[in-house]
C-alpha cells in the first residue's frame, strides 16, 4: 500500500511543527499539506523550515477543501472553532480525520458525531499510549471501588494553555465515571471557592495547574479513610502526542466510517 497522505492542520503551531517532524520520520505516511488559519502570517512558508526540517516543498495554506484533493487525512490539533469547520470538509472529501482539539462544547461534539455516518473520525482527548492506558486503568479502578473512596483529578499544563480542565483531565474524569456507572456532567466538580461545604459522596473532582513549560501532568486520586490510591502520568515531549496521532490515521485508514477513539486504536476498549 503506498503511504498514506496526511494534511496537519495548525501546522504553523507548536503542536504542527512537531507533527510534520513527526512525519517526516514516519514510515508509511507522508505530509501532503499544512493548513492554517487565513489570517496566519504563516501562509505561504515552508512547513519544514517552520518545523526546523530541510525544506519539503509543502507551503501553509488555509484552505483545507483544496488541500485535501490529495490526501487521505487531516490530523487537527487546533481550536475548537477550527476543527468544526475542518469537519464538514473532511467527511466530504472523505479524508480520516484525527481529531486532538481540546475545549470542544457539546454542541462541537454533537457536530463531530453527526458527520460519522460517512466520515471515519479518530477523536481522543489524550493521542498517548500511556495516557490512554491511564485511563483504562482508572475506569477499572474506579468500577472496584465503591463511594467510600473520593476521586480528584489533578492537572498541570504550561502557562500558555487556553482551556481547562485539559481533555485529558476531562477524559480521565469520564474514565472514573464510566467506571463508577454515572454521568459525569451530573457528577463532576470542575471548581471549588469560598464556603463550599463538605465534599459530596460520589463526586468526581478536578484540579487545574498552570505554570511553566510543563507538557502535560495528570494525576487521579482515590482517597479513602486512612489510604490513599494515586495513578500518574507525566509528559515529556509533545513528540509522544504526535506518534500517537500518526499511528491513529495509519489504523483508521482502512476502517469503515464512524467514531472511535484511542482506545479503539491501541485495542483498549474492552480492557
């Protein structure tokens, strides 16, 4: 099979620049495009001497609708808005897309899945090997322990993240609900000022850091009388992101349209 042809959307980014270095080294994909906001002075540059690579001949553009004439996917690790209006055009051109876009609301999910009938859609909060089996791990651990032990979901990214509680907070968060059997929007508490009073039996907390350089650290807690269960993961490198993003595009490549996630891709789902 010859490669597959992948578009990295927000390839001017810190996230994109690792991406088209992370394909560059692939072995089975090759970058066709680099997509960019229209307003990006980026526009028209090399996306390899952007990504610190020998020039490659593929020059940011924004607009995905040509771009994707020759490709087979688009790996998006943008903005909430962005990636909704990289949606559409995806599932028409019938390109996998790998969604890795953090801060969508419901409304942007609902959007995403509607399009699955026809469109094959990789979306994981976290694109990790760890982090994913993090949350297998949590969702197991969190389906053996009853109310009697509380859980917190502790995070820290570097200062200049836009969105919290992170997806992969929010992830390992739906992980403990899965596993606990509720819904997390009813049980989870994303904040805590003032006067809050006891903590409520059965709710699923979330803590935001921010400082620094940090890539990303997580951390679930389950806290019961005199003990203490805790189960971390910590980022080093964007790169792990970006290897996990590839090898999600080169699994979907043959799927059939629908929705999956990186649980699907790594074999996960029923762990």
């Amino acid at each position: 099979m010859s490669d597959m042809r992948l578009i990295v959307a927000g390839a001017g980014g810190r996230m994109g620049r690792v991406l088209v270095r992370t394909i560059a080294q692939a072995k089975g994909a090759v970058l066709t495009g680099a997509l960019e906001a229209p307003t990006s002075p980026l526009l028209g540059q090399d996306s390899g001497v952007l990504a610190g690579l020998p020039a490659n001949g593929v020059a940011l553009s924004a607009d995905l609708w040509e771009l994707a004439k020759n490709a087979d996917g688009v790996i998006d690790f943008t903005v909430p808005a962005a990636t909704i209006a990289n949606v559409a055009i995806a599932a028409q051109r019938r390109l996998v897309h790998v969604i890795g876009t953090t801060g969508l609301s419901e409304s942007d999910q609902a959007v995403i899945r509607s399009v699955t009938a026809q469109a094959t859609v990789v979306q994981s909060g976290n694109m990790s090997l760890g982090v994913n089996l993090l949350a297998a791990l949590v969702k197991r651990v969190a389906k053996s322990l009853d109310e009697d032990f509380d859980i917190e979901v502790l995070e820290m990214h570097h200062k200049m993240k836009i969105d919290a509680p992170s997806g992969t907070a929010l992830m390992l968060g739906q992980a403990a609900a899965d596993g606990r059997g509720v819904e997390l929007g009813q049980r989870a508490v994303r904040s805590r000022d003032g006067y809050t009073g006891e903590r409520r039996n059965g709710d699923i907390g979330f803590a935001t850091l921010r400082g620094g350089t940090v890539v990303g650290d997580h951390t679930v807690i389950f806290a019961g009388a005199d003990e203490r269960i805790e189960l971390s993961h910590k980022a080093g490198d964007r790169a792990l992101f970006a290897n996990g993003a590839v090898k999600a595009a080169l699994w979907a490549r043959d799927k059939k349209p629908g929705f999956y996630t990186m649980m699907d891709v790594l074999g996960l789902s029923d762990f």
